[in-house]
C-alpha cells in the first residue's frame, strides 16, 4: 500500500475562529505560518508569508481575479497554484480534505519517508 506523502492535521477549532466567507486567516503549524484562505466558500491553504519580502498575507485581500494581494508590496498570489504575479515568485499550497465536519490540513512529510 502506497503511504500519503501528507501528514494530516486536524485545523477544525482553529479554522472555526476564523471570519466568514471571503476572509483570509493565518495558523502556526509545525513551525509554518499558514494562510487559510475561504474565497466564496471554496478553501485553500498557501504559506503564510510572501517570499518577496514576508509579508503577511493574512492581512492582505483578494484582487479582482481572486488571488490574495500581499499587504506590503502588492504581490498576488492564485490561491490554487500558489504561482505569483511578480515573475518566479510562489508561495507553497498544501491541500485540504474534508471528513464529515472535521477539515484536515496536509503537512509534508520529508521525501524520504514515502513508499
């Protein structure tokens, strides 16, 4: 049987402390910052800091094209790729699953534990 290159981590009473619908959130996991990203009730999950400079893009907002801005430098970033507007700029994504109520994160595991 083939193991999850993911580990998966429950965010359910983090992710409930978050606003509403069209909001960005940030969450520590495993030593990353985390931006939760709930455009028009589809979620995404990127890195929380933009590789530009850090900014935190919790605290940035969404463009016309729905990508989330950085707050600092105005960088954008597709929630679903992570692929950025300003030339080789991305930000990691990680996926989300959800399981009845309960909505998990995945954190990679080091490449050397997948089989």
């Amino acid at each position: 049987m083939k193991k999850s290159k993911y580990s998966w981590v429950r965010i359910n009473p983090q992710w409930r402390q978050t606003p509403a619908s069209g909001k960005l959130a940030e969450l520590r996991l495993k030593g990353k910052t985390i931006c939760l990203i709930d455009r028009n009730d589809e979620l995404f999950a990127i890195g929380g800091r933009c590789p530009h400079a850090g900014g935190p893009l919790a605290a940035g907002f969404f463009n016309e094209n729905g990508w989330v801005v950085c707050p600092w430098h105005r960088i954008a970033f597709d929630p679903a790729t992570g692929n950025g507007s300003g030339g080789g700029c991305f930000v990691d994504t990680y996926p989300l699953k959800k399981e009845g109520n309960l909505l998990f994160i995945g954190m990679p595991k080091p490449w050397w534990t997948w089989n």
